[in-house]
C-alpha cells in the first residue's frame, strides 16, 4: 500500500509558485478572504490559507465582518473588492450566516477573480470543457494527487461518493473530460443510492465526500482500489478523522490519503495556484475554443 502524501506534494507546488512570485518586482499577486461570523473551523481554515500565502508571497488581506451584516452591505463591500486593481483572487469563506444567500454571494464576485471557482459562469465553462475558467480547488487537488503520482485515470472506473457542488459535482466533470490525462468512466454515489457496496466495489478509484465519519469500509471496496479520503470530520474526543476507515482499509488498497494529510493541504495549494494564474492572466480572456 502506497500512501498518497498531500501534505508532501502541496509543498512542493506552494514551493513553485513561491519560486515563481519572487521573481515578481511590481506588484505581488493579492488574495482578499471574506469571513462573516465566528465559526471556529472557518476561522481555522483562512488562518492556514493566509499562512500559505505568506509562506508563497501571496499578499493576503482579510476583511472579518460580524453575523449580523446585510446581505447587500456583504455585496458591497465584493464589488469594492472586484474593482480593486491590487486584488487578483477573492474567497468568502463558507458556510455563510442563514440570511445570506450564497447564491447572491458568489454571483457577485467578478468571475475572473472568482479563484474558488464557485461561480455559476467558472462552474458552467468547467461542464462544457471550456478551461479559461478556474477550476474548484479541492477537485482540481485531488486531480493533481492523481497525477503527481502517476494513478492512470483514463479509461478507469471512477466513483464519487457525495454529490456537493464544491465537491462531488465539479469533481465528476473535471474527470471525465474527454481529454488524455482525464477519460474516466465516472459515476457519482451518495447517500440515497440503492446497493452502494456494489456500487463502491465497482471502482477502480474510490473518492469519498461524504462528510461522515468512517461511512467506507472494508466490505465495499476490492483489493487494490485507489482511495482519495475528501472527509474531514472531528469525532466528540476531538480527533480528526476522514470519511473512510483507514485502519481497515489500508491493508487492502493500493494507495490511499490520510486524513489529515491528505486532500485539505492540497486544496489551499491549488487556491494559490489559482490565485497566481488570475494574476497572470489579469487582462479579460478570450475563452479557448475547446472540442465539445
Ligand atoms: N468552506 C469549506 N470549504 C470551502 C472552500 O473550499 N472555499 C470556501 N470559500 N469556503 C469553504
């Protein structure tokens, strides 16, 4: 069993894009995180996000606004944001307090600084297989862990097992691409799916997104079956597990993520990544002519 180090190749691209924005002398790439309220994981997550821009030379800033602020006073302050010439990337944190619509939110991030890649018209140009969009950060990491370590996807039979629009659905799209390193056979699972073992014991690589503690084992999955662990779930003694049960599975998969370890650090390098092609490619794109 091959263990599939997310902490070891997120390093590694933070380490390319920091080798490449030293080599900036104008103005750094610049990431704004929104975070409204005091959720504690929330504020957990930006802290390493903005740890990670640092440790690149991203310049972040964060705009903190209390669970009371308006729905329209949020938008203002993201088309402050949007027109913002030292801004290449904006992320608002999610989940977002019951009055907020996440839809009007993420609607008004202008599309180009949209480095999440949750806007309708970056999510839409991903399912017609248009790439001058950005690609969602935890799909596109865990694609990149499937690279970085030569796990074939084309051709294979691929299934998720979650169906969320930041995890479950762009993943799906993203992989069965009809393009070389992608041609996979997907299917998306979840909690309703009638016979998910035989389902689960169908894939060649297994991706679990379901967001409940331990919800694969070892009567699910065939030996040898490659195992992407995208669960991040705190148990009541406080330990971090993922969405499948490692100890058992382990034995019987030919490679699989820890949690932690795994999918998260990969997740915030490809929010930098993103960060630094909206850099890049600050001037409004023409949208590349794709085979659909
Ligand atoms: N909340 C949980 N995951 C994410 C993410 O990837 N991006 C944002 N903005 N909020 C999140």
């Amino acid at each position: 069993m091959k263990l599939i180090d997310g902490k070891k190749i997120a390093r590694e691209i933070q380490q390319e894009i920091a080798e490449k924005v030293v080599q900036i002398h104008k103005r750094k790439p610049g990431l704004a995180f929104i975070l409204v309220g005091n959720h504690p994981a929330s504020q957990t997550y930006v802290r390493a996000k903005q740890k990670a821009c640092a440790s690149t030379g991203i310049v972040s800033t964060l705009r903190s606004f209390p669970s009371s602020i308006k729905q329209n006073e949020l938008i203002e302050q993201i088309h402050l944001l949007n027109q913002d010439e030292t801004i290449d990337g904006i992320l608002v944190q999610l989940p977002l307090p019951l009055h907020i619509h996440e839809w009007a939110i993420m609607t008004a991030i202008a599309p180009e600084k949209d480095v999440d890649g949750f806007h309708p018209i970056n999510m839409g140009k991903l399912l017609l297989g248009d790439e001058s969009g950005f690609l969602p950060c935890t799909p596109n990491g865990i694609k990149t862990l499937l690279h970085r370590y030569h796990i074939p996807i084309s051709g294979k039979k691929v299934v998720i097992v979650g169906r969320s629009n930041i995890v479950g659905k762009p993943l799906a799209a993203m992989l069965m691409q009809k393009k070389d390193d992608c041609n996979a056979t997907v299917t998306v699972a979840h909690s309703k799916s009638e016979y998910l073992t035989e389902i689960t014991r169908e894939a060649d690589i297994l991706i679990a997104a379901v967001g409940s503690p331990h919800f694969i084992n070892e009567t699910m999955v065939r030996k040898g079956v490659v195992i992407i662990d995208v669960g991040i779930n705190r148990l009541t003694d406080q330990t971090l597990v993922g969405d499948v049960d490692f100890q058992k599975i382990a034995p019987i998969a030919s490679a699989i993520t820890p949690v932690p370890g795994g999918v998260g650090p990969m997740t915030i390098a490809m929010l930098l990544k993103n960060t630094f092609i909206s850099y890049t490619t600050s001037i409004p794109k023409a949208p590349k002519k794709t085979e659909l």
